[in-house]
C-alpha cells in the first residue's frame, strides 16, 4: 500500500517567517502534486511536480520534488496570514496503465498577523 | 462540466436515516474517489474507481457506506442507518494526469 507522511501535521507561525513542508513516501510517484484547501472549501491544486529534482515556483511558494520521486517539499517564504489552510500533497502512481493518486496526511498552518 | 460538482452542499439528516451524496466529475476522467473530513482533520480514503475496473473499497468504513458509479460519470455515496460519527465533509475528486480536481464537498452533519 502507498502511503504518504506529511509533516509537520501542525505548524502555527508569525506572519512574515519561512516555513518548509515535506511529503514523504517509500514509494516513487510519476509525478507529485500541492493542494492547499481553505475553510468550507475542496482543496485546490496548486502545483504538479513530474521530474526528480524539479523545482516549481509560484510567488513565494517553491515546491520541490525529491530526485528519486519519493518525497517532496513545500518552502513558503515570508507568510502572510492568507497562506493559512491544510496543505496536502498527493502521489500519482500508476495502476494498470492509469493514474491513481494517493493523498497525503495534510498539514495545517496557521499564520499569525 | 468545467469542474466537479457535488450536491447537496449541505445535508442535516437525523440519526437513523439514509442520505445519498451525488458526485459529477470532470468530463472525460475515468478516475472517481471519495473521501471523508472531519472537522480539522486531513482526508480519509473511502473508495475509488477507475473506468469499468472493480472499485477499490477498502477505505469504507462499515457495510453501512456504498458507493456506485453508473455510466462511468456520476456516482453516488449511500450512507445507510446514518450514526452521529458520519457527520464530516465528504469530498469528490476525479482525476486525469493533470492532477485530481476537488469538488467543493458536502458538508453532513447528522443529529
């Protein structure tokens, strides 16, 4: 069974500090990908991550994928209270000639203004 | 559709009773899972199916849960004799290699 860790499962910080999010895994992913869902709403894809080593930036978001495809981490630099959601990562395997993906443990942040 | 529906948005159901939840994924995805949140928590796998393979159940939590897809399109959450530990949000999401698109939940809550 895939599974997927994410930590920390809880992190509370000022606004204005750097923060990094790992997604780990014993398994490798075709690709890896970032969700961040707010209150009373689906989470919403942020970035898709296919080759090891990869990096994506979205503002102050740097999403990187581990060169062996089985981890990922998420930097956020400089937070702003709107950053505050649970952050999931989600792992794409292949299955039979499909994807099916497998989502991780979430982490909760809470920016403080 | 341009993203994945679900309805109802909000169901209050009272102990006891069935409650059917509707999933509309994305045109043209063959992949389909539900999953479960309660209140701060992360996602709980309940089901996934893929095309016209047999679904992948072993995330429900008791015989009381089902789920069918018809068509290989919509698909419906049947909670059965529903207890007050169902009440959380459950979520739809379909798949292509793009990514999984969620949809914006039910939020059930059961009294």
């Amino acid at each position: 069974t895939q599974l997927l860790e994410q930590s920390p499962q809880f992190l509370s910080i000022q606004e204005g500090e750097n923060l990094t999010v790992y997604c780990n895994s014993s398994s490798v992913f075709s690709s890896l990908q970032w969700y961040r869902q707010e209150p009373g709403e689906g989470p919403v894809l942020l970035v898709t991550v296919v080759t090891g080593g990869e990096v994506k930036k979205l503002k102050r978001l740097t999403f990187q994928f581990g060169d062996a495809r089985k981890d990922s981490s998420l930097h956020i630099t400089a937070a702003q209270p709107g950053d505050t959601g649970l952050y999931l990562c989600a792992g794409a395997g292949r299955n039979s000639g499909t994807y099916k993906y497998i989502f991780g443990t979430g982490t909760r942040l809470k920016v403080l203004a | 559709g341009a993203g994945v529906s679900q309805s109802p948005s909000n169901k209050v159901t009272e102990k006891g009773k069935d409650v059917e939840l509707r999933c509309d994924p994305i045109s043209g995805h063959t992949a389909l899972y539900w999953y479960r949140q309660s209140l701060g928590q992360g996602l709980e796998f309940l089901i996934y199916f893929q095309g016209n393979s047999a679904p992948d159940k072993s995330g429900l939590p008791s015989d009381r849960f089902s789920a069918e897809r018809t068509g290989g399109s919509v698909s419906t959450l049947t909670i059965q004799r529903t207890q007050q530990e169902d009440s959380a949000v459950y979520l739809c999401a379909s798949s292509s290699i793009a990514g999984a698109f969620f949809g914006q939940g039910t939020r059930l809550t059961v009294v």
